[in-house]
C-alpha cells in the first residue's frame, strides 16, 4: 500500500469517529438538559459514550494498534450493552435499532479501517 491508500482509510475512520462524537455530545448534552436530573446524570450521559469514543479516537490517532483494538473493545462493549437490554426488555425494537447504529456500528466501521490501515503499515514495515 502507498501513503495515499494508506491515508483514506484512515481519514474515513477519523470522520466517521469524529461524526459519532459529535452526535453523542449532542445527544448526551440535550438529554441531560431536558431531564434535570443533576451532574452526575450529565457526567454519565456525556463521559460515558462520547467520552469513550474521543479517548479510543485519539488514541488510534496516534498508535493505529492500540487505537483500534479499543475500538473493537467499545464495539463488543456496546452490542453486549444493547443487546442485554434488548433481551430484557429494557430497549423495543424501535430503540433497539438507533442503538446499535449510533453506539455499536461507529466503532466497527473505524476499527475495520483503522485496522486496514495498521495492518498495511506493518506489511510494509516488514
């Protein structure tokens, strides 16, 4: 793989993590100040999902393998969260689905890529 090859994974990831942030800042901070619920409410709300995702982002930012394998980590995370609700009725099907899109599949799709990337930049280190 050449730099460019191995920059368009990596500049998507980046996005598609960068976007995930960003709605889950929105979302926590909206959802925190409608339910009034004091500042720990807003410190879970807020730290928990966007909190970890700009964390495992800056850190696969810097080192590709470290970077994704907690990506892959909050991915399994994630779906074990959703899914344990989901079979104790805690989520419908309706909550089920934005769920799994906005919480699961971000930090599958930019570890895949991101993982792409290391694995090219190892292939071709040695």
């Amino acid at each position: 793989m050449t730099g460019t090859q191995h920059a368009r994974p990596r500049t998507a990831a980046k996005a598609v993590m960068i976007i995930a942030i960003g709605f889950w800042l929105w979302f926590s901070i909206g959802s925190t100040a409608s339910e009034r619920f004091g500042p720990m409410n807003w410190l879970m709300h807020t730290l928990v999902p966007a909190g970890l995702f700009i964390v495992s982002t800056l850190l696969a930012w810097r080192w590709l393998g470290i970077g994704t394998a907690l990506l892959t980590l909050e991915r399994l995370l994630a779906t074990a969260f959703v899914m344990r609700n989901f079979s104790r009725r805690t989520f419908s099907t309706s909550t089920f689905t934005p769920m799994s899109l906005s919480l699961a599949f971000p930090p599958l799709a930019a570890g895949i890529l991101f993982l792409l990337c290391w694995r090219g930049t190892r292939l071709s280190e040695g």
